[in-house]
C-alpha cells in the first residue's frame, strides 16, 4: 500500500516586488526521500524552502502537509530573541527530559550551547539552529546550507547522522562531496521553474547540459523560422499589395514567443591577473612555534613555498589555519621560528569575515572607495588590473544589476557578498592569493568558475577551505593541522591527505622535507606497535568514545525511570527505549573494537 506523501505544493505561484519567483509549482515530498534542492545564488532555494516549511504565504495555489507530520526547517539567519544561551534556544522545541539530545549533537557539531546569544558569531547561531532540528528529529527536514561554518569532522559528522536517518529531507548545499553522499532525486530550480529528477546530485549536471542543450536548439530552430517568415514578409509588400495576414500574425507570435524566452544568467566575468612574477621561491619558514593562552598552534614548522603552488590549509575550526597563514605573510609573530619571504610579492586577500566590505556602503562606494584599487571619494570609475572601468560596467561583470549598485551591501545575501569581495580581489593584480573560505556561500556555477581561473592563475595560493570537493580540485599540496600544534605537509589534496594519513604516505614534491620526514617517522613508529598509524589514533580515541556513550546511556535510563513515562506518554517511552536499545549495541561495538586493537597492539 502506497504511503501518503508528507508534503505537497500545488500550482504555487509568488511574486516579489512584481518579478514572478514561482509560477505553476508543483511538487510532492515523499516519505524517506532525500533531494538536493539546487539552483543559482537568488535563483529562490531559501524562499521555496521556507515555502515549503509553511513560513512564506504563497499568493496561490496550496501547500498540504499530512496530518501529524512535523516539518523542521534549518533557517540561515534564526532570530534567538528572548533566549540567553544557544543551548536554550536549540532545546526550546523539546521537553526538559529531552534536553541531553541537545547536548549529543552539539558535540558534534562542536559548538558550545552555554554561548551567549548576544555574542555568538554567525556561524555559531546557525550550528545552535541545526542542533535544533536535529535534536527535534521531524519526520521531514529542510536543511538550508547546514554545511556553512562548519569544519570538515563537523560535516563528516552530520553527513553520517544524515546517512542512518529515517527521516525525509530536502537540502540546499554548495558543497558537492555532501550532496553526492547523501541524496537520490534532485530539484532544480531555473529561472522560475522547478524541475524534479529521480536521481542524486551525482548525475545532476549530466542532466542539466543535457535540458540546455535541448533548449539552445529549440531557439536556434525558432531563430530560423523566424528569419524565413521576416523573409517572406518583406518580400511580399511588392510582391501583391494584399498580404496573407494570418502569416503575418503568425510572425508576431514568433516574436513574442522569443521575447517571453528567459535567458539563462550567465557567469561572472571573473578573472585573476598574476600581474608581476615573483621570486621563484615564495616564502620560507623556520622552526615556527606559536602558543595562545597555552594553546599550542604549531610546533617547530619548516615550510617551502614555491612560485605556482596552490597549498591547502585544513583542520577544525580553531585549530589555528588562519594564525599560521597570518604568520607565514609575517603579520604574526611567531614564538620562536622566522619567516623569510620571496621578493616582488604582490599580495591579495580574500578573508573569510568580509572585514574588507563596509555593510553600511553601497555596492559602488566599496569599490569606488578603495584606497588599494586606486580610487576615492565620489569616483563613478574603479582600476581593474591597471585600466579604469565604469563602477557599473564592473558590477555587471560580476552579474549584479544597476538598481542592486546603490544598494547597501548589508541588503545582500552571502553569495552576492563573496562575489562582491572577489570583484574588489580581482581588480588589482597579485602574484600570492590568500583565500581564507572562500567557498562559503558561492553556487556551484561560481565554484567551478573559481576553480578554473585557479588553475590559469600564474601566480601562487595559499587555501583555507572545508568544502572537500574544491580542495580536490585545486591544492597540490594539503597541511593538516590536527591540534596540539602538529602540522604535517601532505601531496596533493583532501582525497590524497586521507589516503596518506591512513598509512600510504607519499612525500610531497613541494613539501617540507623535515616535516615529511617527521610524518614518515611517525608512521614506522605506529607500524612497530602491530598497528596502522589509523588504527593508533582510533585506539587513542576509543576510551573518550565509550566514556560518551556511557553517559548518553546514563541519561536515557535515568529517563526511563520515571513511572508515570509509559503511562502518561508511551511514544516518548518507546523513542527513549529504543535510542537506548542502540546506544547499549554501539558500546558493545566499541567495547569490542577497543578489546580487538588492544590485542593487536600487544602483538
């Protein structure tokens, strides 16, 4: 018997100030399904979204959830009004009992739910409203960017509780490792219309070429009958004085219909200019050591970077990726340690705070005023690479119209604003990029683009980056830094670093030697244990592991030991006993895998 679906929107049409967004929408959400909802930066994925979670009223049409389904939805931007910590906003949906669920997922995403809301940085409210969702478990989950502001173990984390979910979900990500992992359909959205494939994001841009394609012919074929009915008519007014008016409105029509077409946006004139060529050697470090608050950032870190590298920094948020990119440009003082730079470098920043945006400015104020690209004041005109441009014309390359030029930035969404930091980056000239997450927020169009004129680049990139597919794309060399100051230099990128780690190392041609000596030692010195130098850390880890899920266990029978819990609500009393049915086989997973390595390790 066919299961009802949890969710349905028919013939949904909304209009924004008097642009149509959606017309004629339709769509069905079944249960257990997973889409990727994909489409370009303002293309209307977050406003279908929150159509689709109930929030946003369509101007018709009909939106029916089945009865006692619950529709979660991960906002962006959550307004914590009237909550005093993070924590309590992300338990606000769940009964006290509840609140430990909270915590669970919390140390997965890693953020801290006694943070203050009032101080929380964007990033940290918008893990607190995934924690919510989460926790809350709905029968149908809408995910708008979860994987923004998260490190690469937080989205490792939720890519795993996304896979073993029964529940249905529908996500909006850029991320395309993410996507691939986890989804089965896909909805497109393009230029109002939403397109619904039975099949994963995987094969999401063999099908798209494919719908372009198709529609690049049926203009050509329009264009063409077009012309010979052009033809005819203007050879008909001295051929007869009477006109065959039915062929003459059929042309109008013709016209009209190729009129009402619209166009596919296209991509962003973007392009880096390596401008001078710098020294063949870029920057060299020595010994660098650098501790906060006791807090070890490295240790005794060698580096060289050549001219043409492109080196990914990665780790988990905090550990320090920024602090030793800062070092290596000689904006840190290290410890101890020194930093010795190549000569003519021209030095260009993408930060992943858009610190160099003033929010309160418009578009063309930031570039118009900016010291760095050579103009000030009420300039209309802004350098690019050393020849002036029209603010305007510059904006348009970077596909931003003329009404959004005197808008303030602040009215942007975060795409809009990283394309707007590249067009401020791109209009000088560089010879060493730094992009610290550049990838946040960017359509998967614009991250291909990125991904392209890196590889043109002539000059040299230092990354910070978690989106795993992009770091595959670009570095040619990956430095892990796994906390307590070690940093280790590894060959290519995120697919390479994982397979090194696991024991295949392979020193890298542009890396520091000591520092991959110092890897391979500690390899031999994990191989002497009986143990892969995986296997070590996963021993090291275990003990913390059994000790959580002890304690989620801990929890889970304290709650089950209310009496009245059966009596007065048995679907929470089921729920809690068979979390703890799972959590009691998962210790005895552990239990037994720490008992295996121990062994192994003995010899």
């Amino acid at each position: 018997m066919a299961k009802a679906p949890l969710l349905q929107l028919s013939d949904i049409a909304l209009t924004f100030g008097g642009d149509p967004v959606f017309e004629d929408l339709s769509l069905v959400i079944q249960p257990g399904d997973r889409v990727a909802l994909v489409g370009r930066n303002g293309s209307g994925k977050s406003t279908l979204m929150k159509v689709m979670a109930g929030l946003v009223q369509a101007d018709s049409g009909t939106r029916v959830a089945t009865p006692g389904v619950q529709v979660g939805y991960m906002e962006q931007d959550p307004s914590m009004a009237g909550y005093a910590t993070l924590g309590d906003y992300a338990a606000s949906g769940l009964d006290p009992e509840e609140a430990y669920k909270v915590e669970m997922v919390a140390e997965g995403l890693k953020f801290d739910p006694s943070g203050d809301v009032n101080t929380a940085s964007g990033g940290e409210r918008r893990r607190a409203a995934l924690a919510k969702l989460m926790a809350e478990a709905p029968e149908l989950m809408l995910l708008d960017e979860p994987t923004n502001h998260l490190d690469i173990e937080a989205i490792a984390w939720l890519e795993a509780e996304l896979k073993q979910t029964r529940a249905a979900f529908v996500l909006i990500s850029h991320d395309r490792a993410f996507l691939r992992a986890l989804t089965r359909a896909t909805l497109w959205i393009d230029r109002g219309q939403v397109r619904r494939a039975e099949q994963g994001f995987e094969r999401f841009e063999e099908w798209r070429d494919k719908i372009w394609d198709e529609e690049d012919q049926q203009r050509h074929k329009l264009n063409r009958k077009i012309k010979a009915e052009a033809r005819w008519a203007v050879e008909g007014i001295s051929a007869r004085r009477k006109r065959n008016q039915g062929r003459v409105r059929a042309l109008q029509e013709l016209r009209a219909q190729r009129a009402a077409q619209i166009t596919r946006q296209g991509t962003a004139a973007m392009a880096f200019d390596g401008g001078s060529t710098s020294g063949k050697k870029v920057m060299e470090a020595f010994g660098l050591s650098k501790s906060f608050d006791g807090k070890s950032i490295v240790k005794n870190f060698d580096l060289t970077v050549q001219r043409g590298d492109r080196i990914a920094f990665v780790g988990p948020n905090g550990v320090g990726k920024t602090t030793l990119i800062n070092m290596l440009l000689g904006q840190v003082v290290p410890d101890a340690g020194s930093v010795k730079l190549g000569t003519n470098l021209d030095i260009a920043v993408f930060d992943q705070t858009r610190a160099a945006l003033n929010l309160d400015m418009s578009l063309w104020e930031n570039l118009a005023n900016d010291p760095e690209l050579g103009v000030s004041g009420k300039s209309d005109q802004v350098m690019v690479r050393g020849t002036p441009k029209h603010v305007v014309g510059y904006l348009k390359d970077f596909l931003f119209d003329e009404a959004q030029a005197r808008a303030p930035v602040r009215a942007l969404s975060g795409g809009e604003k990283a394309r707007l930091l590249l067009a401020r980056l791109m209009a000088r000239e560089s010879n060493l990029l730094v992009l610290d997450e550049p990838t946040n927020d960017l359509d998967i169009e614009t991250l291909d683009l990125l991904q392209d004129i890196l590889g043109d680049y002539d000059g040299t990139v230092l990354l910070v980056s978690h989106d795993r597919d992009f770091l595959d794309r670009v570095a040619t060399t990956t430095i892990a830094m796994e906390g307590n100051g070690q940093a280790v230099v590894y060959a290519g990128g995120w697919t390479d670093y994982r397979t090194q780690r696991g024991g295949d190392f392979v020193e890298a041609k542009t890396a520091s030697k000591p520092l991959a000596k110092k890897a391979k030692q500690e390899a031999r010195k994990a191989a002497t244990t009986g143990l892969s130098f995986t296997e070590k850390h996963r021993l090291e880890e275990l003990p913390g592991v059994i000790d959580k899920i002890t304690a989620e266990i801990g929890k889970l029978e304290q709650l089950l030991a209310d009496p009245a819990l059966f009596t007065e609500n048995p679907v929470k009393f089921q729920k809690a006993s068979d979390a703890l049915v799972a959590r009691q086989n998962t210790l005895s997973d552990a239990e037994d895998e720490w008992l295996m390595l121990e062994e192994k390790a003995a010899g």
